[in-house]
C-alpha cells in the first residue's frame, strides 16, 4: 500500500544529499519501524512524505494505494489516507478543539467524496473515541493544544488519528524523545489502532518504543538508505550493541 522506490531527496535551499535511493513498501495491517543514528534521514523521509516545503526530490517514487504522493498536495495526502503524527502539534487560540476535529474530518470526507458526518454524528463518534482514549470531555472543548500538556497533546494526536481513520500512519518520535507515561500513551494508542487494513510506518531512534509497539519488521537506516531489515529482533540488537556493530557488518 506504501511503496517507495528508489527515492532520492536534496534540500531546495543547498546542493545537499540526504536521501540517497531509498526502498520501502509497508503493507496493510503491518507494522514497519525504522531505525538509525541520528542525521540519517528518518525525519526527512516522514517530512517528503507529508509534503513539507524545502525538500526536492530528485528521483524515485513515493504511492499509497497507487496514487503518487508526491504529486498531492499535503492536504491531497492526508485525504488519501496518510496520517502524519505530530503533524497538528500547533497552538490554535480561539479554535476549539472540537470544532477543529470536525473540519478536518469533513474536509478529508468531502475530497474522499463522502458526505459531511452531521453534527450529532460527528458528536456520537467523538465522544466513543474520547472515552476509549480516556480523554476528558473537558479537553475536547479547549481551544486546540493551547495550554495542553505534554501528555495531553499526545493524547489528543492520537484522538486525531483514530477519528481521521487513515490507511497509513507514520508517526516520528524526533530527538525530543518520549518519557514514559507519553511512550505509553502512544504505544496504547497506536496498538488501540492497529487493524488488518491499515498500516504504520514507526520511526525512533530508540529500542525502547518498540517493546511496546511490536513491529513486524524493522529497517535500520544509514546516511539515506535503508541499510538493513529484519524482524523485531533487529531492534533488540540495535539495543545491545548499539547501531555501530550493524553498520559495521553492512559496510
Ligand atoms: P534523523 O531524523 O535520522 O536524525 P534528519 O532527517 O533529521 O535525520 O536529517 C538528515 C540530515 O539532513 C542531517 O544531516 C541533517 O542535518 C540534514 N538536514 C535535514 N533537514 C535539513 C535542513 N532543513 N537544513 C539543513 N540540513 C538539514
Ligand atoms: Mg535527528
Ligand atoms: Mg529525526
């Protein structure tokens, strides 16, 4: 359903490399981490994807379902059926959360050519997920992210996606990295979601998050390749002798 093939990628700003032919197909249902020192392109591989400015890609191709991604643009993408966690992290005064929940739904139902969910619909559906979430009712109604903790921030990225129900979800835990109790709540979220038609591309630097999200396949990437793929058991090896003994046998 994600296929990625070949797909090189350099900065619009300088004449700087950082994805250098990467290949990727993540199937329905599965659950594909990808791994990697830091710099190696993890992050610039999720940002092409949902079509954030100042990438250029230079080769190769990027489709779900069949459809060129890279073509659409990033609202195109998203009613397509790719969810970008992390991707509606900003502060929106004024705009309750709700309300915001409610046009993102109904604008990716209109470009899918579906009708708009009716308010009492929308109300029904979003109350169900909030309380599998255990998100308080409070939350919904704040303006979006403003004034949110951390946790409920997570919490509320995960509403996001389980009311967008896309196929594809691609979820980056940059260099901020997750305590705990947020690492919990996104593991809870993401496993809550898992389903036979839908797929996840995970990306972390660490082990850890993946003992709680079980990949069904693990790629290890250097220097914008996919260098190594293997089960979760690469993971566990990325644990024990850090990325340095993998990139050496590579080499
Ligand atoms: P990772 O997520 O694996 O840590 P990134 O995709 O963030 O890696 O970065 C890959 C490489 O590209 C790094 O060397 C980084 O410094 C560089 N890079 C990415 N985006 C930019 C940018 N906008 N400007 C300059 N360098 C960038
Ligand atoms: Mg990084
Ligand atoms: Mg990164």
């Amino acid at each position: 359903m994600l296929e990625i093939k070949n797909l090189h990628v350099q900065l619009e700003e300088e004449d700087k490399k950082i994805l250098k032919g990467v290949d990727l197909v993540v199937e329905p249902g599965k659950v594909h981490a990808i791994m990697g020192p830091n710099g190696s392109g993890k992050s610039t591989l999720s940002y092409v994807l949902s079509g954030r400015d100042g990438y250029e890609v230079t080769d190769g191709t990027a489709t779900l379902d069949g459809e060129d991604l890279l073509e659409m643009e990033p609202e195109e993408r998203a009613a397509a059926g790719l969810f970008l966690a992390f991707q509606y992290p900003v502060e929106i005064p004024g705009v309750g959360n709700m309300t915001f929940l409610r046009t993102a739904v109904n604008a990716q139902r209109k470009a899918r050519g579906q009708e708009e969910m009716s308010s009492t619909e929308f109300l029904k559906v979003i109350r169900e997920k909030a309380k599998e979430l255990k998100i308080d009712a409070e939350m919904l109604k704040r303006p979006v992210n403003v004034g949110f903790s951390g946790g409920e921030k997570k919490r509320n990225e995960i509403l996001q996606m389980a009311m967008l129900e896309p196929r594809m979800c691609i979820l980056d835990e940059t260099d901020s990295g997750l305590d705990v109790d947020a690492m919990k709540l996104v593991s809870d979220g993401v496993n809550a979601l898992r389903d036979a038609g839908r797929g996840f591309l995970v990306i972390t630097h660490y082990q850890r998050l993946l003992n709680h999200i079980k990949p069904d396949v693990v790629h290890i990437m250097s220097d914008g390749r996919i260098v190594k793929t293997g089960g979760p058991e690469l993971a566990l090896e990325v644990e024990e002798n850090g990325y340095a003994d993998i990139l050496g046998e590579v080499a």
